[in-house]
C-alpha cells in the first residue's frame, strides 16, 4: 500500500522523474545507463510516452553525446560518489533547454529531476563579458575567493564560499586568508586544512591564478573540500599497508596469480620455500615456478590454479603432494587454493596459501615411532603387534613360528636394588635378543617382563635352535650382581587354517611350564646372590647373623616353641637385614652419627628386605617379621609404631638377642662393652625397649657364661 502510494505521489509531480543504472565499459568508466522506470510528466516533457523502461539512454535519446557537455560525465560523478549535482544543458533531439538535477542515495543508481526553461539567447558580440563572468562567479556551485597576494586580504568571496565557511559575504570581506589557513598563500595550488566558523577542520583542494584587475594583482581561488576523499585515501592506504605487513610476515607461503593464471607476487615465506625471488617469478605462469608432483608416483599434479579457475571453488592439495623448488629439491606441502573475486562476483585472480610440512612429517613420523616403539629397550610394543599381526599373518610367511619369554625375578631385582638396576636387566635381555635374531624376525617387548619374538620361515626344529641360541646369549651378557634368566617357550604356525593367536597361546603355556620348572631355582640364587652381596659388603654381618641364629634358638628352646616357628626365627636370624643391599654402602659403615636424612635412608632397609622376601614364596612366611623387626615394646619403634604383644613374638626375641649381639661386638660407631655390662643394658630397657619376658628368659640362658659356639663365629 505505502510503495502504491509513492508511485502514485511521484506520477503527480509536475517536474519529469527518471530513475536510471550506471553502465561500465571494462575500465570501469561509465558509458551509458539504463531508465529503470519514469513518472508521466517526464514522458510528456520528453514526448516518449511509449515503454522506454530498461531501455539505455543511448537507444532513447541518440543525440546525448552530442551536446555541449556529455551527461555520461555528469551522471558518473553524481553516482560515484554520491552527491547532488546540477548541470543545464540544451539538447538538440528533444528541441527544448532542461535544467536536470542528478541525486545518488545508491552505488551505481541515481535519479534525474527535470524542469523544462526557455531556450537560451545567444550571447551578443557586442555585450561586456564582465557581465557573463560575475554570473558565472555568483552562481557557481563551486566555492570561490579572490584575495590580495601580499595582505592575504579577502577581496571577494561567492555565494558557496559563504556557505562553505560559514561567514556572512561582509564578515569574510573583513578576514585574511591567514584567518582560515596560514599556509594559503605558499603556494599556487596545493592541499591545506582550512578552519570553518564552527570550528570544524575541512581539507580542501586550492586550485588559485594571479589575475590583473586595474594594474593591480589579485588571486583567484577555486577550492574544493576533499576532507571525505583524503580520509578515505588515508583509510585505504591503512587497509593496504596491513595486508602488505601481513603478506609479508606470514609464516606460511603466499603466492598470487592474475585469471590468466600468471604469477602477480610471492611473498617472503614463497620465495623461501621455492627459491624464487618475487621478481622473477613475477609474470610468469604458476606452473614455471610451482612444479607439484604426487611424492609416491612421481606424477605432475593438476594445476591448481586453472582448477579454481574453472571451478570457482576452493580447494586442497593431496596429502602426498611435494614441489620441485627452483634448486631441484623436493618440499613436502599442504596448501589451500582460492579464487579472488570482484565485488560482482567475477574472478580475477587466484591466491593460494601454502607451507612446508616437512617437520610435521618429521615429528609425525617421530611421534608414530614412539607409539609403536618401546621407550625404555627400543623394540617394538604390544600396539605394534596387534596391529601388524593381520600382516603378518599371510602364507608366504609359513611356517610362522612364535617365542614367548619372561623374565625371572625382575620384580625382585627391582625391590631389591631399585628401578634402575630392573631396566639395566631389561635392556640386557633386549640386546641378548636382538644379537640372537634375524632382521626379518620381529622382537616386541609383549609386556612388563615379557618378550615376543615373531619368526616368518621358521620351523620348530629351526625355533628350537634359536631359542637355544637366545639362552646363550643370556648366559654370555650376563654380569654383575644378577644373572639373566629368562624362561622360553615356542610354537609354530605350520598350516593356512590354523589361528595365530592360538599359536601363541600354545607358545605361551609351554613357557608357564619354563617357569614352574625354572622360577624356584633362580628365586633361591637370587637371595643367596643378595646374602652374598650383602656378606661381601661387611664380613662382619654373616658372623652376625650365625651369632642371632644360636642366641635365638636358644630363647627359642626356653620359651617352648614349636618347631616351625624355630624354623621361622632361624630364618628371620639370616634374612632381617637383607633389606641393607639396597642401601648405601657408605651410610651403613659411617662412622659417625647419621644426620636425619641419612637414618631414614638406613631405616628403609625393613621395607626393601620386606619386598625382596615377599616375592618368594618358600621365604614369604618371614616378609611380616623382617618388615617389623625393629619395632620397640613401648611403640617407638619403626616402620609401624607397633607397641607391646602386637608386635610379632619372632621380632620381640630377634630385637634382643640383635641388640645384645651389637653391644658386645661393637660397630664402627660404638665400641663393644662387656656381657655383663651388656645385660644390664638389656635389663635397664625392659618394658621400654624390650619386652621384659624375653629379656629375663635371655638373662636366665646366658647366666655367667656364653653359649657354645659362639666363640666360632
């Protein structure tokens, strides 16, 4: 209803009304346009009143270039850029003089108001032109100023000027130039702020020529405001100064091409990674510089450019896609290619953005190793294996044989001499397993003390004879406080139809069967190793334990225990201080008092002597009692605080035979006092220390005398 109304509005104005469309030549410059729609007074004033809509102007009035000035010229201005402009014309095809009025509220529309006025007179020969020129400088739209050179006194100012600056004519008859700007008279023609009566600051445009009027020498001014004009030349300048900063300092590679597909700039990244300087390749075709081949076949790649030039649309390189740089060598990339387009939505151009993937590769590949690669012996992982196998699993592989090993005691190597000397064995037992094999075998690290070895072409008579071969080797790399030993078992994939993961199974019981047979054995060498290591440390400690062993049996034998729990103190009596391996030599025999941080060192040998047992199983019966051996009756005692009967009977009778043992024989830090002195110790402690029963009991055995035997050891 309201658009009905304003059409109906506009068919009753008395003045014509056309609304028309800009069009461009491929310069960008304006050739002609297009009437969009017109009210009736225009098709009367113009005696068209046939459909002249989406006709050009071109095709309805012929004769338009023809005139005194060429509207194409006036109507680019006033849509360009949006400004209302008045310009009389006479036009010989519609035999009358218009007065149009051109407005632009739109990019590349306007619209033109006509009023139809006399046909002009032709100016007489004999008339002043002064009268003509003060027409002309009264009436023009332009602003205008005429000073004096010296003074800078302005002498007269047209109507725009008024308007413009904001000044009654009078006012600016009675101002300098100096008033408005200092710098205008410097120069004859040149940009410079101007200040307007409300104090605004307006760039203008001085266009100014001596004129000679009465022998005396006057400037005539013409100025135009460009303040809108400079900031957006100013705006522009920034956006281009941005995108040029960050062509340049781009990380990835930035090249440009023109819709011929010709390269128009290369920013540094670009010319880095293909070795181009931008001024060579500036010209050239995109293929000259960019030679992109698929890295497994070798195959020249498709041009991108040309693809998005057909396409329109943006796309990637392939993931294997390398460039041949200008020194012959090959780049892995990735990039991303794009049409550029007009505001039309017309392509005039291609960029694409690319880089070098070379590290990623690198630390792709790095890190897939790492996920397939056991950090600690470098053999291949469980990962690895499952998902391989399927590969592996082929008939030209057959027969397929499998080796499954385990090693024995490394729990125990850990608890007893730490983490450190567990991986030591670790790698030991993958090195003996990588000298022992072929290239082609693969050797996993299965788990935490489990390996795997898989043997394409291998016969179980063959997989015998190598797993012979690893236990020589095991044999030959050992060293040290331990020695390696690994049980093995094998099985072999001899058939199509049989399920390598049964295979394994199968490789997998027989090596269980390994280590009943062989874990007993080597549990025991183990701790004879520990009481040997530990006995080579201090010599003094094994005729220490021999010495507890005779003191215990004896309060043993008083107290009326039963033959296993005897068993179980001789025990305790050889193995309590096994834990002391896995301590510091130097704090064991200082001499002196141990600062705090040492004796919690010392006193963490109950818990390692704890583990090392623990993980026997005919020595575990003693573990509780080797953890609680230094506890104390009144619960001052370590590393539990136990007090009275709850510590273990066993640990209340090692505690005071150990303690009397070490009063009489001294340590490096305390000198050895006499039994009789050492018994009134004992006795002075019961209840605190001791319990009270067993040190009477001890008192009642040892009486005046020693017991036999002790003086042997």
């Amino acid at each position: 209803m309201k658009e009905q109304f304003l059409k109906d509005l506009v068919n009753r104005f008395p003045d014509g009304y056309a609304c028309h469309k800009l069009i461009l030549n491929d310069k960008g410059i304006a050739e002609d346009f297009v009437i969009l729609n017109v009210n009736r007074a225009f098709e009367e004033m113009t005696k068209l009143k046939d459909s002249i809509s989406r006709k050009k102007a071109m095709e309805v009035f012929p004769g338009i270039k023809n005139g005194d000035c060429d509207g194409s010229v006036f109507f680019d201005n006033a849509a360009k850029n949006s400004i209302r402009q008045e310009m009389s014309r006479y036009v010989d095809i519609l035999g009358c003089r218009y007065k149009m009025t051109a407005y632009s509220l739109k990019k590349m529309h306007f619209f033109t108001i006509l009023k139809k006025t006399s046909k002009p007179k032709s100016i007489k020969t004999n008339e002043s032109p002064s009268q003509l020129l003060e027409a002309m400088f009264s009436e023009h739209t332009a602003v205008m100023l005429i000073t004096e050179p010296i003074s800078g006194k302005i002498v007269d100012a047209n109507p725009a000027a008024c308007a413009f600056y904001g000044y009654a004519r009078e006012d600016l008859l009675n101002m300098c130039v100096e008033d408005i700007s200092p710098l205008f008279k410097e120069e004859m023609k040149k940009r410079f702020p101007h200040r307007l009566h409300n104090g605004n600051i307006r760039m203008v445009d001085i266009y100014s020529s001596p004129i000679l009027y009465n022998n005396n020498t006057y400037y005539f001014s013409i100025i135009f405001d460009v303040t809108e004009r400079e900031k957006y030349k100013e705006d522009l300048y920034r956006q281009k100064e941005l995108l040029r900063i960050t062509f340049e300092s781009i990380a990835d590679g930035v090249v440009t091409t023109n819709k011929d597909g010709l390269i128009t700039s290369l920013n540094k990244s670009a010319q880095k990674i293909t070795g181009w300087p931008d001024t060579e390749a500036h010209g050239r075709k995109f293929t000259d510089v960019f030679e992109l081949r698929n890295k497994e076949t070798g195959i020249t790649v498709e041009n991108p450019i040309d693809k998005v030039l057909q396409t329109g649309k943006i796309i990637g390189l392939a993931k294997y896609t390398i460039l041949i740089n200008k020194n012959g060598c090959s780049v892995p990339m990735a990039a991303s290619v794009a049409p550029i387009k007009d505001e039309n939505g017309g392509i005039f151009g291609v960029v694409m953005i690319f880089r070098d993937v070379s590290k990623d590769q690198e630390e792709q590949e790095h890190i897939m190793d790492l996920s397939y690669h056991d950090f600690l012996t470098g053999l291949y992982n469980r990962r690895f294996v499952s998902e391989q196998l399927a590969h592996l699993d082929i008939a030209e592989n057959l027969p397929l044989a499998i080796i499954i090993g385990d090693i024995n005691g490394l729990k125990l190597t850990n608890d007893a001499f730490g983490h450190t000397e567990g991986d030591r064995l670790l790698k030991k037992v993958a090195e003996s397993l990588k000298e022992s094999c072929r290239r082609e075998e693969i050797i996993i690290r299965w788990g935490g003390d489990e390996f795997l070895i898989i043997l394409p072409g291998t016969s179980p008579g063959k997989a015998k004879d190598i797993t012979q071969r690893i236990q020589n080797a095991f044999i030959r790399n050992s060293g040290g406080i331990l020695q390696i030993s690994v049980s093995l078992g094998y099985a072999v994939k001899e058939y199509a139809g049989e399920n390598l993961w049964n295979v394994l199974k199968e490789a997998e019981k027989w090596m269980y069967h390994k280590k009943l047979l062989e874990g007993k054995s080597h549990r025991n060498n183990i701790i004879n190793t520990l009481l040997m290591t530990l006995y080579e440390n201090n010599l003094e400690t094994e005729k220490h334990s021999k010495r507890l062993s005779i003191y215990c049996q004896a309060i043993a034998e008083k107290l009326d225990l039963s033959s296993e729990e005897q068993n179980d103190l001789s025990l305790l009596a050889m193995l309590h201080d096994i834990g002391k391996v896995g301590i510091r030599q130097d704090l064991i025999q200082k001499p002196g008092p141990l600062t705090a941080e040492e004796w919690e060192e010392v006193r963490r040998h109950s818990e390692i002597g704890y583990r090392i047992v623990q993980n026997t199983p005919e020595l575990s019966s003693v573990s509780e009692y080797i953890l609680l051996h230094h506890e104390r009756w009144d619960g001052k005692g370590y590393p539990r605080g136990y007090k009275g009967e709850k510590i273990p009977l066993l640990c209340r009778i090692l505690a005071v035979a150990d303690a009397y043992d070490v009063m009489i024989r001294g340590r490096v830090y305390k000198k050895a006092c006499s039994r009789d002195e050492a018994m009134a110790e004992l006795k002075r402690n019961a209840g605190s220390q001791f319990d009270p029963e067993i040190v009477a009991a001890f008192a009642e055995i040892m009486g005046n005398k020693e017991l036999p035997g002790i003086s042997l050891v």
